[in-house]
C-alpha cells in the first residue's frame, strides 16, 4: 500500500512540476522574456556581424531565437522559443523542435535568425502550421576573424539562415529537421 502511495505521490510531484515548467498562463511574462531576449541577440548579432544589419533592413521579416538548447546520446533533440518580427514589432511567437537518431553526444546551445527574404517566403512562413527549413534557405556561414559572409548569391535566396553563439560540445549547428510551430507565451 506504501507503494502505491508513493508512486501516487511522485507522479503528481512531477505532473503538477510539468505543468508549471511549460505553463504560461494569462498574465505571465513569457513574451516580455523572450522580446528582451531577441532584442538582446539582434544587438550581439548586429554589433558582432555586422553586415547582419543589411540583410535586416533587406529582409521582409525576421525569425530570432535567441537561445536553441540541443543535447544527444544516440538520441538527440533541440528546444527553443523565439519572436517574428517585421520590421522592429514582434508579430508572432514560435518555439522550435527537432529530434535525431544516430552517433551523437553531447550538448550545445545556439542563437539563430532566419531572414525571411520574399514576401512570398514570410507568407508561407506565417500560413504553415508547422514549417520546417527547406532547401530554399541559404546558410551565411562564419568566415575568417569571425566575420559574417553574406555574398550576393546568399542575399537572393528567399531565407537565409545565420548560426551564431554557439557553446557546447557538440560539433556544429543545423537547422535541417526543425520543425518551427506558433506558440502564445
């Protein structure tokens, strides 16, 4: 009988310990939070890469998330929150998931923008109920000293995805397998 009451007892521990991690119930800050957050990672990018600053004036929208956690140990995954914005006004929420198999271990976090190039691109964007990163988007990779290269061929393309701040273990950052899905904080 004590058994069953301590099992009782750790499943709603870790039910009621669930529900208040992911809550974000009426009146909480999630948005303020993550708006500070992506205003702090636009100013890091813009004062680190510069040449950010033009892609963003270029750029019809923008995707921020300031802060992507991934970890793996034969299975991995990746977790973030971030804001859409057009122009310099957050117009909608996202958070981003992905899941992997294979040989992998470790952890490592990252920040990441998608600039949204086209119209076209930002709307499909914005209409999908769970968009993943195609073969559309170009990658604007770090270059020598740290410099960001976003050539001419880069700026055409109709998403451009920028990889920066990353911390950790694991080798590399990717976004392919990321499904990006609209959340209200």
């Amino acid at each position: 009988m004590s058994i069953l009451s301590r099992r009782g007892f750790a499943l709603g521990a870790l039910a009621t310990t669930t529900v208040a991690a992911c809550g974000n119930g009426i009146g909480s800050r999630g948005a303020d939070r993550i708006d500070s957050r992506v205003n702090t990672t636009l100013n890091y990018m813009y004062n680190r890469y510069p040449g950010t600053r033009d892609l963003a004036n270029k750029a019809s929208g923008m995707l921020v998330m300031p802060l992507v956690t991934e970890a793996g140990f034969g299975l991995g995954g990746s977790y973030g929150r971030g804001a859409l914005r057009i122009g310099d006004s957050t117009v909608d929420y996202y958070a981003i998931a992905a899941g992997s198999a294979g040989l992998q271990l470790g952890a490592q976090q990252y920040s990441h923008v998608l600039f949204f190039m086209t119209d076209d691109a930002l709307m499909d964007f914005r209409t999908s109920p769970g968009w993943a990163l195609g073969a559309d988007a170009e990658y604007a990779l770090n270059d020598n000293g740290q410099n960001l290269r976003a050539e001419t061929t880069t700026s055409l393309a109709p998403v451009i995805a920028v990889v920066f701040a990353q911390a950790g273990l694991r080798v590399g950052a990717t976004l392919e397998g990321t499904k990006y899905t609209r959340i209200i904080p």
